[in-house]
C-alpha cells in the first residue's frame, strides 16, 4: 500500500472498523507471548527529560531488562546508561534508532522523543516486530494517527501510549462515578492549566552551531531542514523541553497539558469524538522566540455536552482550588479530577465544601501505567492507553490549534475520520522531508 493510499477515506474507514473489533475483544492481538518467568528486553529510545524517567520506572519492575539506550545528544545517553548501570543493567549505547529497531533481542521499545518522531519511529517499531511504548501526544498530524494505529493492527502489536493518567486509581474513580449517573446529565466540561511566565519567557538566542555530541540533523528527521537554535532544541538546566512550543515538532500547551486532560473526557465518555471545535489564542505577553500562544481557549461540541479548554501560562489564578484539571458539570454534581485526587461538589450544597474529596496527591500512575504494558505484553491483551485511544485524545488538540491558526471552525466527520472543510483537509497530511516516508 502506497503512502498516497493510505490518505485516501477507504484507509480511514479501515481505521474506524479496526476500532469497531478493538471494542469487541480485548484479547485482540495474536503473536509471540513472554513466558510469566522470561524478562522483556526493552530499548529506550529518547532518553531526555521523559526517557529518563519512563527508564526509571520500568527499572523498578523484575521483570524488565533494560537492553539499550537511544539518542541523539551524547550527554543524555552517557546520563541513561548511567542511570540504567545504578539499576543493575548493563544496556548498549545507540546513537541511532534504526539500530535498536534491527537488534531482534529487543521486545520492546520506549519511545519518548520529541513529538514529531512518535508517529514514525512506531510504525517503523511495530513493522519490526517490537511491542511499543509511546509517549504522547500520538502524533503531530492526523493522519499519522491513522497511520500508527494501522500499524499496531496489521503486525498485531502491542502499543501503550503515555497517556498514564488512565492508570490513576482516583482517574478510573472519576470515570466510575461520571458514568454511573451521579453527576446527573453532564452538560459541560471545562479543562484547564493556570500558570505564571516572565515576559521574557525563554529569550530570542540567535541560530548557532549545535552543541557537541548532537547531531542536529537526525534530530530534525522528518520535520523540515533549520539552523540549530537552542529553543528549538529546548534542552537547557531547570526547564521543561521547549522543543513543545515549535510547531514544526509539536503543538504547545494544547498537545502537551492538553492531551492529558482531554484524555480523561474521552476516557469517561467510552472516547467519543467531539462533533466541532472552534479555538482562539496568541502571544499576548510573552516576548520571546517561542512559536505557541502564552493564552489559548478552545470548545469542543461533543454530542451530547460542551467542552473547553483553558491555557493561561500568564496567571497563575486556580479554579476549584487548583492549577489544573478536568471538571464534569452535571445538572446533580460537579466533579473536579487532577493528578491530586478528586472532589464532588453536590448542586444546591454550595461551590466552598465539597461533599466528596478523594485526596492522594501524585498517587502512582506511572509504573501501574508500566506494569499494564508488560502485563499486555504477556498476554496481548488490549493496553489502558491502547494507541487508538490517544489518537483519538490527540486529534481534537490537533483540531483546535488548527482552527486557531487558520481562525476556521472545524466540523469533525467521524466516518470517514477527517474534517468536513475541504480546503483544511491539507493540514491533516503530514509532508516530511526526505528521505523519511511513513508507510504502514
């Protein structure tokens, strides 16, 4: 099957019926199954900020042997493999992630790359017989989605996506109690993150040669050809990435926190798909090179509730006690959840006290999270964050900041799993720079 067919609606209805048979079985994978005594080789593919830490918590679990480490930046793969040599593992050193995909010691890869890598790098994964954990957002543009989710199903992979959050006693609390009629009839759904930035955030460094120990150019990989810029790069002490906020690798606050949050509306809904979204934002304040807004507010027309999301990264003000979370407003109960735990306020009881408060700050989420993958691994069981699901988490994300930058409402086809504006159907399709093609 050529790149150029799998753009076509028959390759998106092909999506749409792996969905239907995902939804009928979780036993839907067939393949090689790890004896429960057999340790799963896994390679680390992306060792940053996230690597480095998805490396962690799986080295807390037996039954991983951590096999090799991946990147790009020298410095990151001396501190992994260090990292993984203080666990007790001894893994190979990789520059290049064509390298761990070859070796058929590996069973499995964690991909935590810069986003505009995920989509590729699994696919390509999953074509070499490897079971795959991916970070999220799934992908960049929609159609690569599409794409990864083909995969996982034509060579009957295994993939986790990094949406953990699903792994969260006080989520899975959350999604019980929505779906159980508590709340009565949910009418609104608001999401949110509030913090505070300096006005002159990250800086405007001027383009410079790359580091040492960094080879730019298969860090760029399928994005398009640019000057190195350390903002872009985004790795520098006491800051999150900032490659997040460069639209040729990511898509800012909405596909970073965004992603997350969204996440746990679909997953209470059985991941229905919104039918519209309309998105405004901008560079309000903030003076530096980074490409993102610094304020942003998107809605979601679902079919049967509203939905929003709110970024504000230029004050800091709380809703419902806290910086972030995903709130259901029902014509019963409001239910507020964020990785602290959860509360319910009962309508008529007043907005202060909150008649149900499940408080376990940062709760594990992460190895549970692990331990799903392994134990899917096993069994071929369908994962908690199957990829399926985190594209369709992505893709709205991907549909507001499409609307905000173009400044068009979007209408949501489910059916043939694109927009209805023809002249936006474009900016579904990705457009890599050789010699990098997706094929499924």
């Amino acid at each position: 099957m050529t790149d150029d067919n799998l753009r076509q609606p028959s390759a998106r209805r092909d999506f749409l019926r792996a969905a239907g048979a995902a939804a009928l079985t979780s036993n839907l994978f067939t393949g090689a199954v790890k004896g429960a005594n057999d340790k799963i080789n896994v390679g680390f593919i992306g060792v940053g900020t996230m690597g480095s830490g998805n490396l962690g918590y799986a080295s807390k679990l037996p039954e991983v042997q951590v096999t090799a480490v991946c990147d790009v930046y020298q410095t990151n793969l001396e501190k992994a493999q260090a990292q993984a040599r203080k666990a007790g593992f001894e893994p190979k050193a990789i520059k290049d992630f064509r390298e761990v995909l070859a070796d058929k010691s590996i069973d499995a890869v964690c991909i935590a790359t810069p986003d505009h890598w995920h989509p590729y790098i699994t696919v390509e994964a999953c074509k070499a017989g490897k079971d795959v954990y991916v970070e999220k957002p799934a992908c960049v543009y929609v159609d690569e989605g599409v794409k990864m989710v083909q995969a996982a199903r034509k060579y009957k992979r295994v993939v986790q996506a990094g949406t953990m959050q699903r792994s969260g006693a006080f989520f899975q609390k959350a999604r019980e109690i929505v779906q159980s009629g508590r709340l009565g009839d949910v009418t609104f759904v608001r999401t949110w993150q509030a913090s505070s930035t300096k006005k002159e955030g990250q800086g405007n460094p001027p383009d410079a040669k790359p580091p040492a120990g960094l080879d730019w150019d298969l860090w760029l990989g399928p994005a398009p050809e640019r000057p190195f810029n350390v903002n872009r790069w985004g790795i520098a002490p006491n800051r999150w990435s900032t490659f997040r906020y460069f639209w040729d690798y990511a898509g800012g606050a909405m596909t970073d926190w965004g992603v997350h949050l969204l996440d746990i509306v679909q997953f209470a809904f059985d991941e229905v798909m919104p039918t519209s979204v309309t998105a405004q934002g901008d560079k309000y304040y903030v003076a530096d090179n980074l490409e993102t807004p610094d304020t942003m507010l998107a809605t979601f027309h679902y079919p049967k509730f509203l939905g929003c999301y709110e970024s504000r990264t230029c004050n800091p003000y709380p809703m419902y006690d806290a910086g972030y979370g995903t709130a259901f407003h029902g014509t019963e109960a409001t239910l507020m959840v964020n990785r602290g735990g959860y509360k319910l306020w009962k309508v008529g009881k007043g907005a202060t006290e909150p008649e149900d408060v499940h408080d376990k700050s940062m709760a594990p989420m992460n190895v549970p999270h692990w331990q799903n993958f392994l134990h899917c691994i096993r069994t071929r069981e369908k994962p908690q964050s199957d990829i399926e699901t985190c594209v369709r988490s992505t893709v709205p994300c991907l549909l507001a900041n499409l609307s905000m930058r173009h400044n068009t409402w979007l209408d949501w086809d489910e059916q043939q799993f694109t927009v209805k504006q023809p002249q936006m159907k474009q900016y579904l399709q990705e457009n890599y720079r050789a010699p990098w093609k997706l094929e499924v």
